[in-house]
C-alpha cells in the first residue's frame, strides 16, 4: 500500500471506530434510562384511594409489589398493613422485585427495606415515603 492509501484507510478506520464509540455510548445511556422504568409523569404516592385487591395476597410477615400502581404493601402482623411508594428516591425508577424482604431497583441498583422503607443500598440515600394504607371489605386501600 502507498503512504497516501495507507492514511486514508486510516483516517477510514478512526472515522468507524468513533462512530461505534459513539453508538456504544448511546445504548449505555440508554440503559441507564429511567423513562421506561419509571411512573413517568405520574406522582410517586396516589392522589386519591386506589384499590390493590385482596389483602389476602399480601402475606403476613411477607410484602407484595403493585408495580404498575408504583406501591408496595407490607404485613408486619395479621391485619396490620403498611405501604410505601415504589418509586426509587434516587431517579424515580418504579422497584422491580422483592428478594429477601428487600425491594430492588433495576436502574441503578438501590436497595429498600420493605416493611420500612429504609434505604438498605444507595445510591439513593432517601428512605421510600409512606403511603396509608387499609383493608376494607377484605380488599386494600392505598391512598
């Protein structure tokens, strides 16, 4: 290859590489997107009663995760009932599982005690705010 052949391949090869740099980067903050894990718009706790169903699908001394109602329901003891927001207070990523009595979220990998709130792993450093919550007809309320 001749000098001025071997630096346009090279200048090729850049121009490539920076582009593949580029769109790795992209996919990386896309990944670390909340807008398809968070509630979007919508506040972290309702703003009206919202039904759950039965409080019987909250296990005594276990929790449930309601997440497309962004709220989590612990039950300490038969008939008391506490809830939390599911909206991580550190960018607003809804919980996507609970493991071991603690909610998980997917974004950046905080961790909540879910009969508390309390934060058990950062990087969010905000407890989950408390939501009421009651059984009614056999049914639970939030909000």
């Amino acid at each position: 290859m001749s000098a001025p052949q071997s630096a346009a391949r090279r200048t090729v090869l850049k121009g490539a590489a920076a582009l593949a740099g580029a769109a790795g980067a992209g996919a990386a903050l896309t990944a670390c997107s909340t807008e398809t894990n968070s509630g979007g718009n919508t506040p972290a706790t309702p703003t009206a009663p919202v039904e759950l169903g039965a409080a019987a699908d909250v296990p005594v001394g276990g929790a449930k995760l309601y997440r497309e109602r962004k709220l989590i329901v612990s039950c300490p003891a038969e008939g008391r009932y506490k809830a939390f927001s599911a909206q991580c207070t550190h960018a607003g990523c809804v919980l996507d599982k609970i493991v071991e009595g603690e909610g998980n979220c997917p974004c950046h990998g905080s961790r909540f005690d879910v009969s508390t709130g309390k934060v058990l792993q950062g990087p969010a450093d905000r407890p989950l705010p408390e939501v009421p919550v009651r059984a009614e007809n056999g049914k639970l309320v939030a909000g």
